[in-house]
C-alpha cells in the first residue's frame, strides 16, 4: 500500500505519518468547505433563472445546515465503526450526487432534496468532528495545533474559493461552478484512497508525542455504534459545561455560515457591490481566518480556553455591529474582513481543548459532535432568518445586529465555564 511504503520512508527522516493524515484531512475539509459555500455566490443566479425568492432559496441551505450539524455525533460513531477512510470517500461521493443531480433540477423540492438533504448528509460526515477525530487519534503533543490547522481548512475553504466561483458563475454560469465543485470532490477522493489511514496502529506506530503503539480498541456492533452517540449525549446533558459550549457554539453559527457565508455576496449587491468583488472580500477574510485560528490552536495549549472564547465572541460582535456603519466602501470592508476574519473560525480549537479536558479524549468526537449539532441549528436559524429578513424587511441588517448582539452574550458565557483543574475529575465531568 501506498501509505505504508510512505510511512517507512518518512520515519527514516524523523517524520511521523500523522502530518501525511493531517495534510489529506486538510484538502478534505477544504474541498467540502468549498462545496458548503458554493451556493452562497448561486443565490442570485437561481432566482433569475427560476424566480425563487431569497427565503425559499435559504430554506433548502438551512436544511443543509441542520443535517450538516446533526449528522456530527453519528459522524464520529460511523468513523469509530467503518473507519475515517471509507466514510469520507462515502461523503465525498453524496456530495458529489448532490450537486450533479442539480444540474437537471427544474422545480424548488428538487433544490431542497439535492443541496438540503443529499448535501447536508454528504458534508455532515466531513464536518468539525473529523478535525477532532483525526486530531485525539494520531495526536497527542501538538493537538491544539492540528485542531487549529484543519479548522483553518474548513472556513478557508468556505472563502478562498468563492471569488473564483463567483468569477465562473458571472461568466459561465452558475452550472460551471457545480462542474468545478466536483472536480475538487474527485481529485480529493483520490487523495484519501491513497494515503489515508484511520489509525496509527495501522502503520504500526504511536500516535504523535507517546512513545507505545496503542491498540485499535474493539468494534462492536453497528447497533452500539449508532446508540453510543445518545448515549454520550444522556450522560453530557446532565453538564453545564457542555451546554455553554452548545450554547456559545449556536451562536458561533448564527454569526459564521448561516450570515456571512451565506449571505454576504447578495448583502453586498444590494449594495451595489459586484458579486466577484464581494466574494474577493470573503476570499481576504479567508486568508485571515488561516493565520488567525492556526495561531488560536497554537495559543489554546498555552493558555486559558475560557479567555480565549471571551475574546473571540467578543470581537467578532463588535465586528458584525460595525459592519452596517462601513458604508460598504472598499476601506470599512477591508477593516471588517481583517478583524471578523481573524475570528471567523477561531473559536474552534478552544472549544475542542476545553471538550477534551472535561470529558476526555476518547469521547472528544462524540461530545463535539453534539456541540458541533449546536452550532449549525444556529448556522441554519441565521440562513433562513437572515433571508427572511431580505424578504420582508427589505434589508438584511437586522440579522446583522441582532449576530453581534448575541456574539457579545456568548462571550459572557464562555466565562462562567469552570477553570479547568478545579475540583475532582468527577466534579469537572458533572460540571
């Protein structure tokens, strides 16, 4: 196999296998992060060509952002059955589906069957909870990092592709981009057949920073592994820790995917504002979020997740209630993309960390998971209102307000978690 054969060769040079899984999770969640924000720059394309409104438009990609959510918890346990390989060329083959059947589709079911429900299915078993898979499994020294790299790719992916998509949409047509959102699915299938592997005990080797192979442990059922994430959820839910992460993570949703990403390239045409040029201006906060939540990893092995959250949510608020006071000119969105990209992602590897801490690395996925759950009902409350919001309002800056607003309350939230360390293990896991 290909991957053993790298393997050896890479250890000769001091090299451990895991940053090969990372590099591939990484062009993963990166080509379906691309498919997840490709039908923000098709919005308007679709209403001209088949005269749907905004909010009908919204319904079919907050049902995407549901699934997208609520597939997490099963995510995880489908990984610990099937193995992370089989499920992501799983994954990148319903997306695939998804998006060739829109190319014949004429009536607004098909739209939410397609990009609402095969689509959210597809991109829920590549989403967040893979970084968290990945990263307690072949990780142990550097997993702050890692979770903050392969976060990165996701909301990189969501932006850096845009402008490019924006640009083949005004120029080609809207059925272009779908031909190039299934180009990358393949190339990145291919990629994961080839070298990935979904433990370091399949190569015969310790996960970074141990010293001792530790042992795949054993597969039971189908039927345990699809209890176990209600099982993991009946013993969370009794957490206050896990709630606020639910909570602060709704919001983080609310104020990401379902408003900026979904909705930002027509905000900035009702503007007056191109849509290649808009999806630029996601592209740069894009660029941003890279740096941004690669070193939000690097800080959260470092120091107190509790603060780091505080920060995040509240810059971000502050960021989302001065973007209606930019004037939409090229200087108030630059400042906007700078500081909200930093951010956009960000909150992810504290989150993780703090996950990781009070309930241990062996339910890490899972826990995320169903915070992760959180996060995209929050991402899904924000696409839709957002677009009812344009329909009825005539303006989508309510939604805008009303994000920072919330923004600024998870940042209190994130506070009154408990300082890790405090108290017995058990205290901690019952906190």
């Amino acid at each position: 196999m290909v991957s053993t054969a790298l393997a050896s060769t890479l250890a000769r040079r001091n090299i451990h296998y895991g940053w090969i899984i990372v590099a591939a999770t990484f062009l993963t969640m990166l080509v379906t992060a691309g498919a997840m924000g490709a039908p923000g720059v098709l919005i308007k394309p679709l209403q001209d060509e088949f005269g749907w409104e905004t909010s009908q438009i919204s319904s079919a990609l907050a049902i995407r952002l549901i699934l997208f959510g609520l597939m997490g918890p099963f995510a995880a346990a489908f990984m610990n059955y099937f193995g992370v390989r089989k499920v992501i060329v799983f994954a990148l083959g319903l997306i695939g589906v998804g998006f060739i059947g829109s190319l014949f589709m004429t009536s607004l079911w098909q739209l939410l069957v397609l990009w609402g429900i095969v689509v959210g299915f597809g991109t829920g078993l590549t989403a967040m909870v893979l970084a968290a898979t990945v990263s307690a499994r072949w990780f142990t020294k550097h997993r702050g990092l890692v979770v903050g790299m392969l976060s990165a790719s996701s909301a990189t992916g969501q932006l850096v592709f845009l402008p490019l998509m924006a640009e083949l949409t005004e120029r080609y047509g809207w059925r272009s981009t779908v031909f190039f959102v299934c180009a990358m699915i393949m190339v990145a299938a291919l990629v994961v057949l080839l070298f990935m592997r979904d433990r370091p005990s399949d190569l015969n080797l310790p996960s970074v920073g141990e010293a001792h192979v530790t042992a795949a442990p054993a597969r039971g059922t189908l039927i345990d592994a699809l209890k176990m994430p209600l099982v993991i959820l009946r013993e969370i839910s009794a957490s206050s820790t896990f709630w606020i992460l639910f909570a602060t993570f709704f919001i983080c949703g609310l104020s990401t995917n379902g408003l900026i990403q979904t909705h930002f390239v027509t905000l900035c045409g009702d503007f007056g504002i191109l849509p290649v040029a808009a999806a630029s201006v996601l592209a740069v906060m894009g660029i941003f979020d890279f740096f941004g939540t690669i070193g939000s990893g690097w800080l959260s092995d470092r120091f107190d997740n509790r603060w780091l959250l505080f920060w995040y949510y509240g810059l971000r608020g502050l960021s989302l209630l001065f973007l209606p006071f930019s004037d939409f000119t090229f200087y108030g969105l630059s400042i906007f993309a700078v500081f909200y990209g930093l951010d956009w992602i960000a909150t992810v590897p504290p989150t993780v960390k703090i996950a990781a801490d009070r309930f241990g690395k062996e339910k890490v996925g899972l826990v995320f998971g169903w915070v992760f759950a959180g996060h995209q009902l929050g991402a899904a409350t924000a696409a839709y209102g957002a677009g009812l919001s344009r329909t009825e309002l005539q303006s989508y800056l309510p939604a805008f307000f009303i994000a920072g607003a919330f923004c600024l309350l998870a940042s209190i939230l994130a506070i009154t978690l408990k300082k890790p360390g405090t108290g017995s293990a058990g205290a901690a896991v019952a906190h």
